[in-house]
C-alpha cells in the first residue's frame, strides 16, 4: 500500500516538475503562465459545454489508455494503439456505410469488427514477438504507420465519398453511438470507457487469469517457473491490447465524426499510452490522468484567441511530463545500474 | 589532518600494534538499537572476520568506522590516535579502504576509469586516460589482481568487478581493507582467489577486515574472528581457538546441529527415474551428459559438485524449462522432457528454484500472492476463475506459523524480507503441494543458519511423508547432513554415488574435482 502511494506521489510531483518548466517556458515567450492556466482551466470547464467537450477529448484517450494498460500489466508495450485506432476507426466506419442492418444490431456489429480490426493489426507484430522475439515497441511503432497510410489509401481510392474531402461516406443513422445530451457530441463511448477500465481493474486484481498475467508483467520467470505458459499469454495480452485501441477507433467513428476521414482522431493513441504510464498502469488511474489530457486538448482550443500562446505549448507540456515522469523511473532504478546490485543481497 | 601518505603513516605509527580500535560504540536508528556498546580492535597485519547473521549490525560498525555513519556513543582509534571520522575523507586519508557489499561501479567506463573516478589523473585539465590504465595495470600487477584496464566495467563478471573495487581502494593508498560480504557473489574459485590476494595484502604488512557469514570461509582465511549478536559484540578470538560449532553457538546463541540426521531406512517405490539425460547450455554445448539415476519415495538423494557442473541444467531439465537433447526423466509414467512447465506440475514436481529471487518468487509482490502461484485456478483460492483474496491471505497467515516466516503480514512485499525468510516463502509453497518429487535446488543458499537448521528440518519432514527428494548443493556439509545416497556431478557427468551413512568427504571431493574413485591418483576423467 504504502508502495503505491510513494510510486503515486511520485507522479504528481512529475507532473508539478513539468508544469512548472511548462510556466518558464510561457514567460520565455513574454505571456503570464497564470493566465495560461487559467484559460486552460476556462477552456477546459469553463461552463457545461465545455466541460462536455473535454470529456469527448477524454473518452478515446481513456479507451486507448486502457488499451496500453493491459499490455503494461501483462509486459507488453504497445505502442501501436493509434494504428490500432485508426483501423478500428475505418473497419467501423465500413460496417456503417456498407452493411445495413437494423437499429441496435448495426451499432454493435460495427463496434465488434473494429475491435477484431484492432486485434487483427496487432496480431502481426504479436506473432512476431512470441515467435522470433521482435522486440514489441519497434514492431508495433512502425506498424503504425502503415495502418494511417492503408486507411488514407482505402479512403481516397477505394471509398471516398463523391466530390468530398478525404473522406468515406456517413455512416448510416443505425449504426450511430447515442450521444448523451443534446448540447453535445458526448456519447455512449465515455460510459463505455468507464465500464471498460472498471472491469479491467477488477480483472487483474480478481480473477485468475488475470493474476497469471500480472506475473508474466512483473516476473516473467517466476511465472514461467510456476507453469504459466509465457508465451501465450503475452500474445494474447497483445491481442487484447489491440482489440481494446480498435474499440477506441469504434467508438470514434460511430460516436463522433460518423465516418472515417483522413488524419482522423490525430494521436490519441499516443496520448492514451502516455496517460497509462503516468498512471502506473492503473486503469482506474488512467480515467484521472485521460481527464487530465483530455482537459489540456480541450483548453487549448481557446489559447489561441484568448492568450499570446500557441496551442502547442499543450504539446510541450505533454512532452515534459513524459521526461519527468521518465526521469523518476531511471532514478528510481539508478541503483540497479550499479553491477553489484544486478544479484540480490543474500 | 596530517599530509603523509598512508604507508608513511603506517610505518610512523610503528609503536601502534592495533590499526584499528573502536571503543564503546553505539549506533541507533530510531528507537532500535543496531550496534550496543561495542569494542573491537584490529591488530595491524592480521585478517581479522567478523561474522554474525543477517542484521547482527556488521554494516552498521563498518559504516560507522568508515566515516559513512556517525555513532551515537563511542570512540574510533586509528593507528594508535584517536580520530573523528567524520567521512569517508577522513577514513581514506588514515588509510581505510572499504570494499561495499553492493559495489558501486560506472558500467559504461572503463576499468582505469573506474578505479580512478573522483580523483582522476589530468594533464592540462583533460583526464590523461593513457596514465590511468599504465597505473591501474601496475596496480593489478602489484597486486595480482588480475583485469583489463581498458575494458568496460559492464562487460565484466562480478569477480572482476570486486577486483576493480579492490583496486579503487588501493589506489586511493589503502593500508586497511574493509570488504563487507565479498564472497556472497562469487564463486567457490572466484573466492580462493580473492582470499590468495587477502594474505598477500597482510604478507606486505597490510591489514584486512573481513565480514562473512561463511564460516568455513571464515575457519579457512581469518587470524581473529569477532562475533556480533543482535548488535552487540560477543567475543573476539583467534580462529585457531575456535570451531565451527563454537562460532555457530556464539553467533546464533543457542546450539544449531549439522550433524547427520537420524533415520529409518525407508525403501519406497521409484518415483524418477532418469534415463541417459543430456542437455545443452545457453551456449549449445553439452552441459548434462548421460545423466542416470533413480529418486524412490521416503529418499533424499543429494546432488554434489562444484558449481556449474550441469546440476543447473540437470534442474531446469527436470523443471520443464529447459529442453533435453536425448534421454528421458519418467515422473509416474511421464516422461518430464516432453511436458511443458505447468504440464510437470501438474503430475506431480514441486520445486524451490536455486536462483530463489529470479524464479523463485515475484519480489515486489505479497506473501500471499507469492503463495497464490500455482494455485491460481484452483478451489479454495478461486471458483470460477475469480480469485478468493481472503482465502490467499488465510493461506499465508498459515503458512507464516507453520513455516516460522519472519514477516510483518501476510501482504508484506516479499523483497522487503531477508533471505532465510524469502527461502521459506518458495518452500512452503512448493512443499505444500502435495507433489510426490520434490526437486529442491540450493536449499540454504545465502540463508541464515539458525533458519538453515529449519529448513533442514522441513526437507526431513518431507522425507517422512513418504516423497522423493532431490537436493542439489554445493554445500557438501549440507547434503551429508540430509542425503539418503550422494551422486556426484563433474563436467556434466555423474562421476559416481555414495552412500548417505557411510559418506566420506575426502572420496566425494575427489570426484567432484573430476577424479575417478578407486584410481584416483593418476586418471582425470574426461
Ligand atoms: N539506515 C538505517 N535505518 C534503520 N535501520 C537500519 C539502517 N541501517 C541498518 N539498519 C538496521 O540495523 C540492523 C543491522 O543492519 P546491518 O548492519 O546491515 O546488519 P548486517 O550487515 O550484520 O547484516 C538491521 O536490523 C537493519 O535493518
Ligand atoms: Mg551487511
């Protein structure tokens, strides 16, 4: 317990470290990091809207976030979740447009192919990890890439809408996510992220299975010694991992834009990764820190007209997080880099 | 602060016969008291050990004459002065050296980078590298303490490592070496040579304090033994006054027997048989060649050899973890080479792994959940896939008293206890298994010996209940003390087997150095 509580003080500190460098930074361009923050803090809650808004920028980071929550806890980085994103935002958005079916059916249908889809792309750099060993991070970096160009290439030459922009067509009225009010685009898709990283808590602390990977995450040797099949369970961690980042690009497209457009949902999957390792792999943790993000995104969008600063000093903050937070693992194992603390003390 | 060098000091000093004194000293950490009133004093020239278990407070007493920690009450005599030792400067420049029991090497630089970090050789302000490995060569070779200046530290094993910790301090001027622990990560050979370098220290007139919990070690290097208990010190002595049985008695406070145990001959059914086992090493070179022998029920058939002799491999094999390149291992009927790990398990291995904090348990996790491993899927730890934390917890409390676990609680961090106690953590959950074989790697490696003497009592108890047993250890003491027959290993063969009771040290250390019995004098086995 008390374990968790330093890890997790440690990471407000980090927090605090980055936006504070984030303030010196805003004064360095002759802008009040005050006022910064607190139209950040407007942006982000000023009235119900708003505040609407950022949980609409929360929910894909929340999603994909416990997407890489389920890989970390199993030991798998995925790092591929915005391909995964991205393919899942496609596949359903096909099952839209294409494939009619009735109300209710239509939306679910739509949802389990994106999650096959997501499951689908990871499959490959999965294989190769169990198979040969490929390092997980590199494969699945570089398999994002090749997810953003496929969809852009399915969309421009095999499926775009007539005389529009880089974009399918709408997907029909059946297969869209309800949204949850009517001043906003806020849906289906949050409630689902909330259940999803419930139960995916409740997963790894309660249930067999779930145990048997959490060892295969933090002793992988242990858990081999004590017959649980390493392999196997890393593949299916991956695959897991890449279902849920396809769910994140489902929920997207029917929920949200309902329709796939090119450069769709930019980095989400990113910010979902970053959000999971700041919150230690806890998905309960991952719904503060997605909150978090999701508020930075959305407060930017009045930086620009209200402050001198660039919506890109969210970036920046986000970037010294990640150092920060960085910065705290390799201290916290400075000791192990020493070669006499490599054994155990007897 | 006098400006001589430390070998000046020493031969100034000539009248003082003590190089080290420290009177009265007691050091507390809070409210708990870990070193009381203690008063020792080292003769210049002698290897003097000092020996107690885990926590006696033999860290606590270096740092504190180090310079590292300041005492709360006592004084610090060095080469016949009183000094306050105020820090490792002070220390240094009276001539102290410690080597630490977990080392504090760059990785990414070289030797000579290593050995003069801090006080670095410049010309014209740049570090002159050149000069550095020229003096660490000379160093080494004075020394004999054989490494490559050039070399990077990460490369290198933990013997040369220590080497290069050794070397830090003599370069610094050291005539009186600390080393805490320094055997507990070499090797049986590794350990030879650092004691061959310690006698040639007090040969030149040098001095070397030595913390151990070996006592064999101990017997076999030391001039003068200190023993510390619970923080307090028991007695200083010549090594040549004492015995084994004496130094355990001091350090433990009660009598601890490794004699033999005593047993009824039990001639159970064969549980294993292994049949022409070979198996390679991580580097694809035969490590385990034409293994055959049998393990019968109510039997403890003991393992010997040298480290690194295939007994690794000979375990991983039988554990599932390691694939055999021709032979079998039949446990009840199935052959162990072609099952998985949880296959094995399954029909019926236990197993208390050798390297305990890599496989053995997941250290950053509970003693329940440590316990959980293996269980998982089972009732009453889980129905239906759902895991019943209570029952774990219960599980552990239980085994806490049984098995006499150290711990605050059943969610204490499994790394957060001592090594002993750790060892019982992965035996009570591996003997509680209801496996028929029980392969039991390195039973008290690293472990106390009050808790050692426990340990041998619990692998007795299985032995009564009627399992087959196979202890691997390179601790011979250990496997006359528990074996029923004594196989011995060299160069991944079985060089012969000996009887339990009629067990003589001298035909089983000639195997294990890879001679024939019988024609022991000129053959060597291939
Ligand atoms: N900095 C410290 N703070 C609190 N307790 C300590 C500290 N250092 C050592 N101790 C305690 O003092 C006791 C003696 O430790 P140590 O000198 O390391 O023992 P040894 O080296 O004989 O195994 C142990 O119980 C240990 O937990
Ligand atoms: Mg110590």
């Amino acid at each position: 317990m008390s374990d968790k509580l330093r890890a997790f003080s440690g990471q407000i500190v980090a927090v605090l470290i980055a936006l504070a460098m984030g303030a010196v930074i805003i004064m360095l361009i002759d802008e009040s990091p005050i006022k910064v923050f607190m139209t950040l803090m407007r942006g982000a809650f000023g009235d119900q809207a708003k505040i609407a808004g950022t949980l609409l920028q929360t929910t894909p980071i929340l999603i994909c976030g416990i997407a890489a929550c389920i890989g970390l806890r199993g030991g798998m980085f995925n790092v591929g979740i915005e391909g995964q994103l991205f393919l899942g935002g496609f596949a359903a958005a096909w099952v839209g447009f294409a494939m009619p079916l009735p109300a209710g059916l239509h939306v679910v249908v739509a949802m389990a192919v994106a999650v096959i889809a997501g499951a689908a792309w990871v499959s490959i750099p999965a294989f190769f990890r169990v198979r040969y060993g490929t390092n997980e991070v590199v494969s699945t970096i570089l398999s994002n890439y090749v997810a953003v160009l496929l969809t852009s290439y399915l969309t421009i030459f095999l499926f775009k809408r007539p005389g529009g922009w880089s974009e399918t067509p709408p997907i029909l009225a059946t297969a869209y996510l309800p949204e949850l009010f009517a001043f906003s685009r806020l849906n289906w898709g949050l409630i689902i992220g909330l259940v999803l990283a419930l139960f995916v808590a409740w997963f790894f602390r309660h249930t067999a299975k779930g145990y048997s990977i959490s060892m295969v995450g933090s002793a992988p040797k242990f858990a081999e010694y004590g017959g649980i099949d390493v392999k196997r369970q890393g593949f299916l961690v991956l695959l897991a991992s890449g279902a849920v980042g396809g769910l994140a690009g489902g929920i997207e497209t029917l929920g949200v834009h309902h329709r796939f457009m090119e450069g769709f949902a930019p980095g989400f999957g990113f910010d979902g990764l970053i959000a999971a390792l700041l919150a230690n792999g806890s998905p309960i943790g991952t719904i503060v820190t997605a909150l978090f993000f999701g508020a930075l995104r959305n407060g930017s969008l009045l930086l620009e007209t209200d402050t001198n600063a660039s919506r890109e000093i969210i970036t920046v903050i986000q970037a010294l997080i990640i150092l920060s937070v960085s910065a705290q693992v390799l201290m916290k194992r400075r000791g192990d880099s020493t070669a006499g603390e490599r054994r155990w003390k007897f | 602060m006098s400006t001589t060098s430390p070998a000046m000091t020493a031969r100034e000093a000539g009248p003082a016969e003590t190089a080290v004194e420290l009177i009265g000293v007691t050091k507390r950490f809070g409210a708990f008291v870990a070193n009381e009133d203690v008063s020792l004093s080292v003769k210049r020239g002698e290897i003097h050990a000092i020996i107690g278990e885990n926590g006696a407070g033999k860290t606590t007493l270096m740092n504190i004459l180090f310079g590292l920690l300041q005492p709360d009450e006592g004084k610090i005599v060095l080469n016949g002065k009183e000094t306050v030792v105020t820090d490792p400067a002070t220390a240094i420049d009276a001539g102290l050296g410690m080597v630490h029991q977990h080392f504090k090497l760059v990785p990414s630089l070289s030797v000579a980078d290593n050995v003069f970090l801090g006080m670095e050789i410049r010309r014209n302000g740049l570090i002159d590298h050149r000069a550095q490995v020229e003096k660490t060569r000379e160093l080494s070779e004075r020394f004999g303490l054989k490494v490559d200046p050039e070399e990077r530290v990460s490369l290198l094993s933990v013997g040369i490592e220590q080497r290069i910790e050794i070397l830090k301090v003599l370069a610094r001027g050291a005539r009186t070496i600390i080393l805490d622990e320094p055997t507990a990560v070499l090797t049986p050979q590794e350990s030879r040579e650092l004691f061959q370098t310690l006698r040639g220290f007090v040969a030149g007139g040098m001095t070397v304090i030595f913390i151990s919990h070996h006592l064999e070690e101990v017997m076999e290097v030391s001039d003068t033994v200190t023993v510390l208990r619970h923080g307090k010190h028991v007695a200083t002595q010549p090594t040549a006054e004492l015995t084994k049985a004496d130094m355990v008695r001091m350090m433990v406070g009660r009598d601890v027997s490794f004699d033999r145990r005593p047993r009824d001959k039990t001639g159970g059914k064969v549980v294993l048989e292994v049949k022409n086992l070979w198996a390679r090493d991580d580097r694809h070179l035969p490590a385990l060649r034409d293994a055959s022998f049998t393990v019968r029920s109510g039997e403890i058939v003991g393992i010997a050899g040298v480290a690194g002799n295939g007994q690794t491999e000979l375990a991983e094999v039988l554990s599932g973890l390691r694939p055999a390149s021709h032979g079998s291992a039949l446990l009840k009927d199935s052959d162990l080479t072609t099952l998985s790990t949880s296959a094995i398990r399954q029909t019926g291995l236990a197993h208390v792994p050798g390297d305990r904090l890599v496989r053995g348990v997941d250290g950053s996790a509970s003693i329940s959940s440590n316990l959980l491993m293996g269980r998982q899927f089972k009732a009453p730890w889980s129905r239906n896939g759902v895991l019943d934390w209570r029952a774990a917890a219960n599980q552990a409390v239980e085994m806490i008293k049984r098995f006499d676990i150290r711990a605050r609680g059943p969610e204490d961090t499994v790394k957060r206890l001592s090594g002993g106690n750790i060892q019982k953590v992965v035996l009570a959950r591996e003997f509680t298994n209801d496996a028929d074989f029980l392969l039991v790697d390195q039973p008290t490696r690293g472990v106390d010996i009050g808790a050692q003497e426990s340990i041998h009592d619990e692998i007795m108890r299985q032995r009564a209940a009627g399992r087959a047993v196979l202890v691997i250890s390179v601790q011979l003491d250990e496997l006359l003390t528990l074996a029923d027959r004594i196989l011995v290993m060299f160069n991944g063969r079985i060089m012969g087997e000996v009887d339990g009771d009629s067990a003589d040290s001298e035909r089983i250390g000639m195997m294990m150095a890879g001679l024939q019995p019988g024609n022991a004098s000129d053959e060597v086995a291939s």
